[in-house]
C-alpha cells in the first residue's frame, strides 16, 4: 500500500496491521511514486520467489 506524505514523498506499508502495535510496518519512504512502485514490486516478488 503507498501513500503520499504531507512532505511530499511516498511511503510503502504493510498490506497486514501489526499485530503488536496495530499499525501497518513502514517498509520504506521514497521521493517518486515511480520508485515507490518499483520497489514495492520487488517485494512482492521475493514474498513469492
């Protein structure tokens, strides 16, 4: 899941809510959306690989 910041940047979070902390975990904060994309890309090809 990515969402904008009021910075301006994207930001990728966890599509499950921590069980601890009942928040999603931050899985990276990046400047283009192309690049938060990307990213989130490739994680979901090593979850699955």
């Amino acid at each position: 899941m990515i969402r904008k910041l009021k910075s301006g940047q994207y930001r990728i979070y966890s599509k499950k809510v921590d069980p601890e902390t009942h928040k999603r975990k931050n899985l990276g904060t990046f400047d283009s959306l192309d690049a938060a994309k990307k990213h989130e890309k490739e994680i979901q090809y090593f979850k699955h690989h």
